[in-house]
C-alpha cells in the first residue's frame, strides 16, 4: 500500500469494511442461538465486527490515515462499522470520487456509548453526582451491625454493595442488605447489592510442616490427595479443598500458592498426591498456611463453578440480591448452568444481573463466547479479577491483558469492574503509596471499581470518588496500537 496515496488509501479501507461485513456477519451466525434478548443483538454484532477488524494488522494503515486528520480507528471499540463509514466518507472526498459512502451520523457514532452506559445503569444503577464510574464496595460483617457504619460509606460514594457468601450466611446476609437499603433509601438513590458466589475453593485446607516454619526455593511440598500424613521425606504437606482438581494436574506443570509468593513445579506425581519442588519465594520464604488460593497456570482444570453450596447459597441470592457474582467461569456452558439455575429460582421474574469473574486463561480465551452466552439472555458485566489472573497469565502480561479486556467489554456494550487491590494500603492502613494513585486513576477506563473491606474504607471511598472525578475530565488520550488480537483469532 503506498502510505501517502489517498486512493490507495481509500481502496484499503473499503477491502477492510467488506472483510469485517463478512467475516463479522460470519461469527455473528454462530453466536445466533446463544442470544435470546433482541436488545443484545445490535451489541453482538459490534462484538463480531470488532474482533473481525482486530484480526487484522491495522498499523501500517493507522499510520497513513494520520496526516489526512484520521485518527478515529484507534477508538472504534463501540462503533465498528460507523467509524469505518466516517474514514472511507472522508477518503471518498478527498479522493474527488462519487460519494458511495453515508457519512454516520452524530446519533449512529453514539450509539455504543450510550448503549454501555444504559447496560451500566440497568446493572450497578444511575451514575450518581456527575460521576460516571460506579464504586463497588466489599462489606464487612459490621455493615450488618451498624446503620450508621452502612450511612457513612453510602454518603462517601458507595454506588453498589458486594457481599462474599464465601463468609457468614443467610441471618447475617439479610442484615447487611436490610441496612444497605435502608442508607440508600435515605440517600434518595439507589445502591444494588452483589453477592458473589465463592465457586470451587481450590484452596490449602489442611498444612503438615515439619520442623521448617517457611518455605523457601528447593524445598519439595507434597500437595496429597487424601489427608496430609507425617512423613520425612517432606518437610511440607498440604491437602487441597477440591481434591479432584490435582488428578487433573501432570508432571511439570506450574504450581502457584497464596498469589504466587510459593511458585514451583510438579517434579513427580506419586500414589499420595503432586511431589511440588519450589522454585521462587520472597527471599527469606514465606510461610505454608491454610485457607491459601492454589492456582494452575498451565492446566486447562475441568472444574464445575457451580458447587453443591453455591446452589445452596443461590437459593437466598434469586431472591435478595440485586445481581450475582460467578466465580471461576471459564466456558459458556458455564454461564448456561448458571442461567438455568437462576431461572428455576426466580419464578418469572426478570433476568438477573450477572458479574463473570475472568480469572483464568481459559475464561480469557473463550470471553467472546461467555459474553454472547450471558448477555444474550441476562444483563451482564465483567471483573477483572486482577489477582488471579496475574498469576495465571503471569504478572508482565496482566497489564495488556486488562486492556483487552476493556476493548473487548466495550465492543460488546458491557459494563467491567476493575478489581482486587485498588488503593489497598489506604483502606487497610490508612496510609495509600504513589503507585496506587496511579492504578486508581487508570481503573477510570470502566465502568466500575472495587475497594475491599478495610478499617479506612470510608476514606478509601471518598479518596477514589475525588481521583475519579478529576480523571473524568481528562479522558481523552487513548489512541490504541491496532495489532491483531491473537487470543481471539480463532473464532469463526
């Protein structure tokens, strides 16, 4: 292509809209039975055409559309196909050919801006105070014990409430959600109420240590099947909440503990369970405990994410909460169990909010297809579990894989909440580090942020309603690099 050729530049871009028509229209075909609200399709079929376009390698064009003023294909997320009427309308003007092409108008170059906001609405409520990313706050037990505690976050910016049923249960529950409703109805707003199922907990359960107190690199850890026995050819035991998960594990495959601070390998699968050398720790160790998150970078694990007590606990959340969160899913037959569940609990009512956690490379890889399967029937939004996925996909790529995440979400019109460790050492400790503020500001790119439960929370809330008010007035760099997305390209 010659870079400074308008009718060279003009007849690429045509090639480029006939290849995402029919390749869009191509995967939209597939998707077709997975999307049973109409109000969907139009966002499905942006969906399809987006990830089309970013089969392509679109920087050698980006690059000479630059000096003729047009810059908009670096920010099409929402609106494929009329950002690409706009570029090829102008090109046909600037090439003095017959104008074949309908300029889009302001309305059609909006739409998919106000479509993702009107889903955000219908999921996490109105923006509140001019403020158009929402704060989702993790309660703590006292929020069912002080209306006043409840109060204070609601007046600081809490704009939705999460609930852990990985914690206290039903009589606790009702507590807490009584008096988020009670603040929020004093507040003349709305506050929705997540609860978050907990999902397989492949977790430490039991610890056997022998005579060591932490593990360092080299050490070899017995991962059992059954229960941890005393044994001297292991200084560390440990058994795991779903046993099942490490029959699924082979030799040499990745092993990660309490978010990475214990990394090793499988060295030997042997009757007892998964023989685990140790390869990197903080340097003096770290400590080998109970209750700790075990993670499989390597493995495709084939675990239900629906467990026996999540139904348990679903049968209390189709009634009470506002919107469900779902751990773990990493398939859209997932998302379907899930749906059918609710369905049979919700006699007729209207569709419940969904949040999918993508927490795994599997759930990264198939997210077109969890996105169609539950928004093609539910509201839906994503989390951006952050810790998880760091370990799974390794921390160096969870920066780029964040931000396919948010294109990826906003081709679709669907809401994502940025979360895990967002301003982490204010809420906990008061005292917030440089490096949050920056995390803070850059989580005003969704729709959503979350902030844990802490001693500050309250401050943690009022610090991230200011920074995200101020990023809010400054949106208006981010020009992408339009390489093609491999995760995605073999959809068809």
């Amino acid at each position: 292509m010659q870079m400074d050729n308008v009718e060279a530049l003009l007849d690429e871009m045509r090639r480029v809209r006939v290849h995402v028509l029919a390749d869009g229209e191509s995967i939209l075909s597939r998707w077709q039975p997975m999307i049973k609200r109409n109000a969907f399709l139009p966002s499905a079929r942006n969906l399809a055409h987006y990830l089309s376009l970013r089969r392509l390698d679109l920087r050698p064009l980006q690059m000479a559309l630059a000096p003729w003023g047009l810059a908009s294909l670096s920010r099409n997320e929402g609106r494929v196909l009329p950002s690409l009427n706009a570029i090829i309308a102008n090109l046909e003007v600037f090439s003095c050919v017959n104008q074949e092409t309908q300029r889009p108008s302001l309305d059609e170059l909006g739409s998919g801006a106000r479509a993702l906001a009107e889903h955000t609405a219908a999921i996490l409520g109105p923006a509140q105070n001019e403020r158009r990313t929402r704060i989702l706050v993790t309660l703590a037990r006292r929020a069912g014990k002080d209306l006043d505690f409840v109060r204070g976050l609601v007046h600081a910016g809490m704009d939705a409430a999460r609930i852990n049923c990985a914690h206290d249960g039903p009589e606790v529950w009702s507590k807490m959600i009584a008096n988020v409703r009670q603040a929020a109805s004093e507040a003349g707003r709305a506050c929705p109420v997540l609860m978050d199922l907990q999902g397989p907990k492949i977790r430490t359960r039991v610890i056997v240590a022998r005579k060591k107190r932490n593990v360092e690199p080299g050490d070899r850890i017995l991962f059992t099947f059954g229960e941890p026995e005393e044994d001297d050819e292991f200084a560390f035991q440990a058994s795991c909440a779903t046993p099942a998960v490490l029959r699924q594990v082979g030799k040499g495959a990745t092993v990660s503990v309490k978010d990475g601070l214990i990394r090793g390998r499988v060295e030997a699968i042997v009757p007892e369970g998964l023989v685990v050398e140790v390869t990197r720790t903080p340097p003096g160790g770290q400590p080998l405990v109970e209750e700790k998150g075990i993670n499989f970078p390597d493995t495709d694990l084939d675990v239900l994410p629906l467990t026996a007590a999540d139904r348990e606990d679903l049968d209390f959340v189709a009634v009470h909460a506002d919107i469900v969160g779902y751990s773990f899913v990493q398939r859209p037959q997932d998302v379907a169990l899930l749906q059918g569940e609710l369905e049979a609990r919700r006699a007729g009512r209207a569709p419940m909010p969904i949040v999918a956690k993508i927490e795994t490379k599997l759930g990264f890889a198939n997210l077109p297809d969890l996105i169609v399967q539950a928004a093609g029937a539910n509201p839906f939004a994503v989390m951006i579990a952050r810790g998880d996925l760091a370990v799974e996909i390794g921390y160096e790529r969870l920066s780029e894989i964040q931000e396919e995440i948010l294109w990826l979400c906003e081709a679709a019109h669907v809401p994502v909440i940025w979360a895990t460790q967002v301003l982490e050492s204010l809420v906990k400790r008061g005292m917030p580090s440089r490096g949050e503020f920056t995390d803070a500001a850059m989580a005003e790119r969704a729709e959503c942020v979350m902030l844990n439960k802490g001693r500050y929370i309250e401050e943690g809330i009022s610090v991230l309603d200011n920074v995200l008010r101020r990023m809010e007035t400054h949106r208006i760099k981010r020009s992408a690099q339009l390489r093609p997305l491999a995760a995605w390209n073999a959809l068809s």
